[in-house]
C-alpha cells in the first residue's frame, strides 16, 4: 500500500511548537524519517522542537529549490510507493499556499498517493480573520511589483476590482520592503479604502490594525522591518 504525504505546517514566528501546533500533528511529524522542505536548516530547526521517536542526524531531508526538476522531485517521492510516509514543509506557515511545495504535492497526486493536509497556522488566513474585510471573497496576489510607478498602477487596479466585486485583496512584501509598501498603499489608494496591516502573526509581537487609509498616517507602527507582514485592503 502507498505511503502518505503529509503536509505540515511549521512557525510563522520564533515561538515553541507546543503552543501553535495540534499534539496530534506533532506526533505525525515525529515519526517521520524523510522530508521535502523549501529549506533544510529552517525545516531541521522546527523538528527539533518535536518529540522525535529517532535522531534527527537520522531524517533526510531534500531542499527544494527553484533549481529542482520534476523528475528530481518524483524521485525523492518515490519511497511512497514502497509503503514510507514523506512530508512536506515551507519555510513558514502552510506549504504549497504562496509556496513551491504546490509542484511536490501535484506530483504526488499523479502518482496517485494520499495527500493529507494537516491543520497548523496560515498567515493568510490569520491576517483575514483578524481584518474584519470581506472573508467571503478574497485573492491573494503574493507579491507586487516593486519599481513604484508599477506598484501604484498595480495597486490601484486591484482597487478598482475591490470595490466592482466586493473582494478583499491580499499582499506580502520582504520585510524590508514592508514600510515602503504601507507608504505607497497610503498614498495610491483612496481615503475610504480600508487597509489591515497584520505583522508577526502568532507571535510575541503580533500587531493587527484596520482602518481607512485617510486614517493611517495617524497610526504609529512597530517596526515592520523585522516581522513578516501582510497588508490586506476593501475598497
């Protein structure tokens, strides 16, 4: 019988995986021996905080890269065919959401084993529960682009699409970017288009904030250059 994929999520900031983290998917996590993780370090890092049943100079675990062929990455799946469990986990938070860990799980799709995602935090999702913006529909774009004048139009455009179908839109930046990117959504939208800024969601500083943008200029930010950061804007 094939093995499973299990797709776990890890940290979105530096606390204990007791506190984020179900038991029951740390004991999922624990007995695992192989693992794909977009970075081996981060990935050795958080199951270090597991109750592991063996060493973890024991698990192996492949990086994937941007540089990693499907072929390459069917090859590290291959052990689900001989009945091992593999999993599969992103830098930060869910993998395969904003992710490269979507080609590993579509791969094992074709090769027809089980894909079982398990519950953990989703900075997505946490940063739309704590706006109070539209959570029927929603787009996450990821990225904009980072030269201003296209940034502005890029914005602008999705504010227009905003308010035509009601619809949150949702964005991240590096975290040194992230004032740069308050600083032009406060200038490129309107004064009634509400904006969340959700930083370091799930940890010691978490920081979560909605208002229209006529009032952001008022609003004193923690220093958003050292916590991942997700702007949400409902025009």
């Amino acid at each position: 019988m094939p093995g499973t994929l299990h797709l776990i999520p890890v940290s979105l900031a530096d606390v204990q995986a007791s506190i984020w983290l179900p038991d029951h998917v740390q004991k999922v996590a624990s007995k695992l021996t192989r693992y794909i993780a977009e970075n081996a370090k981060t990935a050795r890092a958080f199951l270090k905080q597991m109750p592991l049943e063996h060493p973890i100079q024991s698990v192996q675990i492949e990086t994937l890269s941007q540089r990693a062929t499907d072929v390459q990455i069917s090859q590290w799946l291959t052990p689900l065919m001989d009945g091992q469990d593999i999993g599969l986990v992103s830098e930060a938070g869910c993998p395969a959401v904003a992710d490269p860990g979507a080609r590993v799980v579509m791969l094992a799709h074709q090769m027809g084993v089980i894909v079982k995602p398990w519950v953990g935090p989703s900075s997505i999702l946490l940063g739309l529960m704590g706006s109070g913006l539209q959570g029927q529909r929603f787009s996450f774009h990821g990225y904009v682009p980072v030269k201003p004048d296209a940034r502005k139009q890029t914005l602008r455009l999705l504010e227009q699409v905003s308010q035509k179908e009601d619809r949150t839109q949702i964005l991240i930046e590096t975290p040194y970017r992230n004032q740069a990117m308050l600083d032009t959504l406060i200038s490129s939208l309107r004064p009634q288009t509400r904006l969340c800024v959700a930083s370091g969601l799930t940890g010691p500083n978490e920081w979560i904030r909605t208002e229209k943008i006529s009032n952001w200029p008022k609003i004193r930010c923690p220093d958003l250059s050292r916590a991942p950061t997700l702007f949400l804007f409902q025009a």
